[in-house]
C-alpha cells in the first residue's frame, strides 16, 4: 500500500460498519473530553452515524451528563477505536456541536422505545444516590442530545509487518502523509 488514502478508506469502511453492526469493534469508540477544570476524561459510547464526505461522527447522550458539560465548556473531543482483526487504530480529533431539542426531534422519534430510557434519568448521571436502583429513567425528549463530532484529524496506526502509520487534517483536505509508526 503506498497510498495513504487507502489507509483512510479502509478506515471509514470500519467506521461505517460500527454504525451499521452492533458487533462491530468500531461500534463503541471510546470518546475522551477535557473536564471544566481541565482533567482528561474518557468513556466508552455508541457510534450512531459515520459521514466520510463530511468527516461526521455522530453519538447520542443524556444532554445532563458530566461530558455534556465538560463539551459546553471546551467543545472538542477525541475518540478512539480498535479494530482486531485489521490490527488497525484510529483516532481522531474532532470539534463537538451539541444538539438538541427540535434540532434533534426527529432522530428522537426514530430512538426505539426501549432505547429512549438511557436520555432522561433522574438523578442526573453522576449525582449521587442511597442505593444502587435509586432512580427513574422515564426518557425525556428533552435530555436527548447529539453529539456531531466534526473531524479536524485522524491517525492511522495498522500493526501489519512492519508497521504503518499515517495522519490526515480536515484543513489539507484529508490527502494524508506517511509518519513514523
Ligand atoms: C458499551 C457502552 C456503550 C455506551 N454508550 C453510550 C452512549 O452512546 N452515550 C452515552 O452518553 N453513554 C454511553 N455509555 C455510558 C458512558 O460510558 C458513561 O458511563 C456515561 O455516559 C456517563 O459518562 P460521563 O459521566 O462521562 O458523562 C456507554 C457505556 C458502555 C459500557
């Protein structure tokens, strides 16, 4: 492979294939924010939508969870995946638009039912509580948030023999170079 543009597709094939399949390893990036007070935060969510033309990841939330907040205060994110059987790492750079409300509405409405209690659950995620099941998850359209994560970078890291490594930047149009692994 010399060109790193097929790195980069075989990168989105995965990615697509993690929105597309629950089974998928790229179906659960894990997705890293920078907290209020500026400590490294990182959790695992699902990847709901993988744009490669407009180099859009999208994920769902509690719009009252702490990395909501933490986005409200510094947009930008990183997200991480591994793919085995490829030997492939991808990570990414991303600024985070926050969506929510009617902007959201119909992707609500396309949330199946039993999904719709992980938006909404009282107390807040994170407050504490007595015991364990101390709390209500009633779903509320109104805490539903998308996540639009627009890529500003990837970097490509497949552990074949020997090792390749590219990187791509939104601003040069994603054309890719070749690192040092
Ligand atoms: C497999 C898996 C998938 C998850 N998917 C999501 C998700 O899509 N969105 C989300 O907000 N949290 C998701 N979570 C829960 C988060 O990892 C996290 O525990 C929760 O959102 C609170 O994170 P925060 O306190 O950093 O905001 C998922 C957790 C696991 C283990």
């Amino acid at each position: 492979m010399s060109d790193p543009g097929d790195l980069l597709a075989q990168a989105w094939q995965h990615l697509a294939r993690g929105v597309a399949d629950r089974r998928a390893p790229a179906r659960h990036p894990v997705l890293a924010t920078v907290s209020p007070d500026g400590l490294p935060e990182a959790r695992m969510v699902v990847l709901r939508a993988a744009s490669e033309s407009a180099g859009t990841l999208e994920i769902h939330s509690d719009s009252e969870t702490p990395k909501v907040a933490a986005l409200h205060a510094r947009p930008v994110a990183a997200l991480h995946v591994w793919v085995p059987k490829a030997r492939l790492q991808i990570r990414m750079s991303a600024e985070v638009e926050i969506l929510t409300g009617a902007q959201v509405m119909a992707q609500w409405e396309k949330v199946p039912c039993a999904a719709r209690v992980s938006y909404g659950t009282e107390p807040a995620p994170g407050k504490p509580i007595a015991q364990a099941h101390d709390y209500a998850q009633p779903g509320d359209p109104a805490r539903f948030a998308v996540l639009h994560c627009i890529l500003s970078r990837m970097d490509l890291l497949q552990l074949d023999t020997p090792h390749r490594r590219a990187v791509y930047c939104r601003q040069d149009l994603w054309q890719g170079t070749w690192v040092a692994p």
